[in-house]
C-alpha cells in the first residue's frame, strides 16, 4: 500500500469514527420503536426522511448509514447501528462493499454471508428477525464506472445477484423479509440507469425516489 492510500484510508477512517460518535450522542434522544434504515454509504445517502416528511408519511424515521462500511465494521459498532435505537422496523442494506477481493486471500462471499449469518444472529437473541427487512443489494454500472476512472473490479452484477441469493436465504433462516426494492433502476441490459448514477455505484436523489416509491407499500404497512 502507497502512502496516497493509506492517508485515504485513514481519512475515510476517521469520518467513519465521526460518524459513529455523532449517532452515539443522537441515540440517546431517539424515540423508542421507530422505523430504522441502517447499512453503508447507499443507506447513509438515502434521504428517506426527507422523502417521508414530503410524502406525509407521518411516521417516525431514523437513518443509521455510514459510508464505506462492510460487514465487519457493522458488527463492531451494531449497538449503535442498531440495537440502541430498540427499532420497531429495520430496514437494512450492509454487505457491498464486502463485494472486493479480500486481502487476507478469503472468499468475499463466504465473509459475507458468515458476517450477515452473525448480525441476523444478534438480531434473532432480541427478538427483531421478525420486525426486519433485508434489502436487495443495487444494480451497478461499470460503463458509467469506467468513464469516471473507476475500477468496480469484482463489484459486479452478477456477483451483487450471488449475494443477493444468498441474503434471501438468510432472510428465510431467521424468519426475516427479504425485498426487492431496484424495479425501475435498471436499464435494458440490467445495469444501474446511466442518469441515475453519479459514478456507477452511489445514485442521485432522483434513483432513491425511485427506491422509496417502491419502498412505500412496506412503509405504509407498518404500524
């Protein structure tokens, strides 16, 4: 590793930290059995509060994302991503930026799935699998990537569709709500809409207002 990257990680490292310490504080004031969306950057940059509020929703929302997370992370600091806000509804999207080729040599989808396999363990110790919805991981598009200068490298749709069989079956281990949320994001080759994407993996507001419509009917159902 150069030093350009380690001083990037470190920066990111240290947002995340941040991050983390912010929700702490907002934890403490946050109202018991309300809806949680919780994951990475994908859920971090999901306005759905604001959406709601627009929309008239008129339920309580709490967004707990933190960009750049993997599983590992999210299992570290799960009481304050989590299980300090005593959720009533979780909405959760963590897992792909475990979508990499590992340093340590393991397979990415194999610590993926053991990872979400533990969470959802937690999870099922209080009692929530039932009260949680496991969202599809997005579409990507490497055209839009590769324009941008970024390299996605195995952060492919097929391997986002590998890991999305595999939540789906976790979601029937732990009695939880698989949902697929990404109708209309797509194009007709399958990739993340070119307009919607601002480098082929993170979307504009525009993809998530997609996202909450098709979120909406679950949204509506909960009490």
């Amino acid at each position: 590793m150069d030093s350009v990257e380690r001083w990037r990680r470190e920066q990111a490292k240290r947002e995340q930290n941040k991050r983390i310490r912010n929700y702490q504080e907002l934890n403490r004031g946050v109202v018991k059995g309300g809806i949680l969306f919780t994951g990475s950057s994908l859920m971090e940059q999901f306005p759905v509060e604001e959406l709601a509020m627009t929309g008239g929703l008129g339920k309580i929302l709490y967004n707990r994302g933190v960009g750049g997370y993997t599983t590992d992370d999210f299992l570290r600091d799960i009481n304050t991503m989590l299980f300090d806000l005593e959720p009533g509804v979780v909405f959760m999207n963590i897992g792909t930026n475990d979508i990499q080729t590992r340093e340590d040599g393991e397979d990415w989808l194999k610590h993926l799935v053991r990872n979400y396999d533990e969470i959802l363990r937690q999870c099922a110790e209080r009692g929530l699998c039932s009260k949680i919805y496991l969202m599809a991981y997005y579409p990507v598009n490497d055209s839009v990537a590769k324009e941008k200068g970024l390299d996605l490298g195995i952060r492919t749709n097929e391997n986002i569709e590998r890991a999305n069989q595999e939540i789906r079956a976790l979601a029937d281990k732990y009695s939880c709500q698989y949902i697929d949320v990404n109708d209309g994001l797509r194009d007709e080759t399958g990739k993340l809409k070119k307009e919607l994407t601002v480098e082929g993996i993170h979307m504009y507001t525009s993809a998530y207002e997609v996202i909450y419509r098709n979120l909406l009917p679950y949204l509506e159902a909960e009490t």
